[in-house]
C-alpha cells in the first residue's frame, strides 16, 4: 500500500469518526432520558464503530409500528371487553390519592380495578406449582399458561401431566413462553418436544425473526408469568415453570435456589389476568380470542366464585386492578405505578426487588419518603447470580443507606426473586416486574394492585420471613468496602443506562 493510499483511508477513517459523533449527538438524545443518552454517547464516543452498531441492534426500544397498533386494537377491546365489571361498591370510601392511582392505572393499561377478589400468597417453591397443576385438573374449557421461562424436569412435570390430562379431556390448552429465555435452559429441547407431545396450542413470545417483516430489537422479552383456568382461577407473581435452580450447571454448582412469591386469586380480577394472556396471544399469533363460552361469568356471579374458588386462608373482600406495562406502550406503566404509590405513601414503603437498579425518578421517590419520616426498607439478595446488573444494584447501596434506608440481604445459596412493594398497612403489588431499568423499558410486564388490609398483613409476615432469615447492611459494614468492588458498581451502573 502507498503512502497515499495509507493517508487517504487514515483521513476516511477520521472524517467517519467525526461523522459517526456529529450524528450521534444529533441522534441519540432525542426522544431519551438523559442518563440513557449520555451512556449510549459514551459508548459511541470511547468505541465508535462498535458503540453504533450496538445502537443500531439495540437503540430502539419500541417495539414495531404494527405491534405498537396492535396493542392500540388491544386497548380498545379490553376497554369495551370490561365495561360490564362493576364499580367498587365502596370506591366512595377510597383516599383520594388512590383513586388518582387507580384512574392512572386504567388510562395507561385500559384494566379497570374490580371488587370482590381473593387472593393467596404462595412462597413454597413447589407447593405453588404443585397448586397451579391441581386447578388445572379442574379445568372444563380452558387453561392459559404464559411464563417467561418453561422447561420440563422433576419440579415441573407434573404441571406438563396436569396439563396433558386436561387436552385428554377436551380442554383448550393455550402455552406462551419467551423465545430467547426458554431456548437458553439446558431441557428446552425435551420442553418443547413434550408440548407437542402432549397437544397443547403453544407459540414463542417475541420470536427472534431477523429477516421477515416482523423483526423486533432481539433483547426485547416478554418477562410475565400467569396462570388461567376457566376464568375461574389466576396465578401470577415471579415464579417461572422451571426448577428452583434453572436447571444451569452454573447455578448447581453454586448450590443456587431462587426464592419465589407467587399470588393465587379468584374472582373479577382473574379476567384481567386473562385479558392479558389473550392481548398476548392475539400479537402473536394474529388469533383473537373472541368464544362467548371463554370469556370470564358476570361480576355477580364471579364476585360469588371468588369465595367459593377461594383456598383456605386467603384474604377476600379485596379490589384488585392489573397493570400490563412493556415496550409497546409508549409509556412506563409500571414505573409510573410504583412512583404514584411510593410518594402517596404516608407510613412505610416496603420494597423485594432481585434486581434493584432504579432510574434517578425512583431513587429520589424512595429516598425521599425516608426524608417525609417513613420507614423505609429493601429486601434484596446477598448473592447475585447475574454479575453486571449485581454490581450495578449494590452501586446504589451508599446513597440509599445514608438516606437511612434500611437494606436487608437474603442469605446464600437463595436468589431472593420476589418482586413486590407494599405502602402502609393497605396496599401492595406483586408481578413480573423487577423494580429496575430493564423492566421499566424492556420487558412486557405484569404488576398486580391490591388493596386489603389483610393481604397486606399477609404480605407483612412474607417480608418479616425475610428478615428472620437474612441480615442488615448497615453502613458502617458498606463504608469498608473496597474501592476495587466499588469501581466495577460504578461501571455497571453507568452501563446499566444504556436502552
């Protein structure tokens, strides 16, 4: 090569670098949060080439604009769907801070919220598997099962059995699972095989396709998990069907479990969960699922299912509202309920999050309600089974501690994968949804509002479970922290941001 040559391509690479920038400035800030748009700058700016063809793959985090109609069409039959469900009889009687929340909550994700529901919460790993299996023994018409992961092993099969008894039956049997994460277990080839062994209907959720013209940004998921039977019975909360340990060699050789909760209900609020999985499926499959025979029975009489559906020990007489978030919104749904009901708080706020790594509006609404006087606590794990988003959680810890947070971390070999946020003595939500960037954005999300003061007590001895198991961070303990730890939390967060 001449030295021409050699100086006109050094000259090229240049004026592409220079480019490269100038667009990005132009580009990337537009229409993002700032510390979002200042990471993906960074990243452009220290890696030029690289840094814009990761945001080319990943910069976008909409979804199609025929997948951002199709939630539209969503909306607007969910909205005609529940315009039979009843009001709260003693709606009246709420504070007003929660039927602000409340009405936000429909605008956003078109559920209304509906008395009369019964909820259980379940922490027994296999004990709540074990109840979904049984109510789908129960089954006469239907069974509607989405989780972002399945696979089929010892914890898991007698789900799969429960599930071939009911097509043996002539029950309608309909599987949703996560592309990307289902096909990452190491059983996800004998998973699949069974589903079609044993004739259930099932699809990928948000499938890679990369060259057809339903291609979307790959690391966007589809993260919920949920349970219907007849419209009877729901399931849903942070349990995946799969055992405790992922079935990983990586996870058994660390001796990991993953500590779930997971809430059984019954009543109105089971059609909501229902209108979920149906809104699901319709994006993927283009099948709407519209049989008269399907759909959930009149308020009155699901009102009176709730407590006959009702296990022992659950809490009734509650009002429930579903709250669906993802990147086919076009705003953060779940963000914006746990915001409303952290600054609504008055007492306590009460966070379990797996994965804790929170944008600026979060962090300031909890520490702000330690700054009002409330007690303020976080439940978290001691361990991290996913080390960037682990390091980039414990970045937060100092600002949170000399807050006067309290953090509280679950022992090993646990991953405490709970998610749910209780207020007061009143309120709570519990869902997919981990109380962290990716969730705000990134995945389709089911939360689940209750009000109840008994399901909240409930609710108060899972978290007291908690603490009699794990220990406090002080910050005395963090402040002696080494700068090497520190660094890489500072790292992680930083790109955390990028979206």
């Amino acid at each position: 090569m001449s030295a021409e040559l050699a100086t006109i391509i050094g000259w090229l690479l240049v004026a592409a670098d220079l480019a490269i920038r100038i667009a990005a400035l132009i580009i990337v800030p537009r229409d993002r949060k700032p510390t979002a748009a200042m990471a993906w700058l960074l990243a452009i700016f220290l890696i030029p080439f690289i840094g814009i063809i990761l945001f080319l793959l990943i910069g976008n985090v909409k979804l199609s604009k025929r997948r951002r109609q199709r939630q539209l069409e969503i909306d607007r039959i969910l909205e005609e769907h529940d315009e039979d469900l009843l009001p709260s009889p003693d709606a009246a009687n709420w504070p007003a801070w929660f039927r602000t929340v409340v009405e936000q909550n429909r605008r956003l994700g078109a559920l209304p919220a509906v008395a009369g529901d019964s909820a259980q919460l379940m922490g027994d790993y296999e004990a709540s598997i074990a109840a979904m299996a049984a109510d789908i023994d129960t089954a006469e018409r239907y069974v509607h099962v989405e989780f972002y992961i399945i696979g089929l092993d010892d914890t898991t099969k007698g789900f799969f059995a429960a599930m071939e008894r009911a097509v043996q039956r002539g029950v309608t049997v309909r599987v949703l699972l996560d592309h990307v994460a289902s096909k990452r277990v190491s059983v996800h080839e004998a998973t699949f095989a069974e589903l079609d062994r044993i004739g259930v209907q099932w699809h990928f959720l948000l499938p890679l396709k990369f060259f057809s013209n339903r291609y979307e940004r790959p690391d966007l998921r589809n993260h919920r998990k949920l349970v219907v039977v007849d419209g009877r019975v729901a399931f849903t909360g942070s349990q995946n069907l799969i055992d405790r340990s992922y079935d990983a060699e990586k996870n058994l050789k660390r001796g990991l479990k993953w500590q779930e909760l997971v809430v059984r209900t019954t009543g109105p609020v089971v059609r909501s969960i229902d209108a979920v999985f149906r809104s699901d499926w319709y994006a993927e499959t283009d099948e709407l699922l519209e049989d008269p025979a399907e759909r959930a029975a009149t308020p009155a009489a699901a009102a009176v299912g709730a407590t006959e559906g009702a296990s022992p020990g659950a809490s009734a007489g509650l009002v429930c509202q579903v709250v669906p978030s993802g990147p086919a919104y076009p705003t953060e749904n779940n963000l914006r309920l746990f915001l409303s009901l952290v600054a609504s708080a008055q007492e306590r706020v009460i966070i379990t999050s797996p994965y804790f790594v929170p944008d600026e509006a979060m962090i300031y609404a909890i520490t702000s309600a330690k700054l009002r006087g409330l007690d303020v606590q976080l439940f978290v794990s001691e361990l991290g089974d996913q080390g960037s988003v682990w390091h980039a959680q414990r970045s937060y810890y100092g600002t949170l501690l000399r807050a006067g947070v309290r953090i509280w971390l679950y022992p090993a070999p646990y991953i405490l994968h709970a998610k749910h946020l209780s207020i007061d003595d009143g309120v709570a939500v519990i869902g997919s949804s981990n109380m962290d960037i990716r969730s705000f954005n990134l995945n389709f999300e089911i939360s689940l509002v209750v009000r109840g003061a008994s399901f909240v007590a409930d609710m108060r001895e899972v978290e007291q479970g908690y603490r009699d198991a794990g220990r406090e961070l002080t910050l005395e303990e963090w402040e002696k922290e080494p700068l090497s730890a520190t660094f890489l939390d500072g790292v992680a967060r930083l790109t955390s941001a990028l979206q």
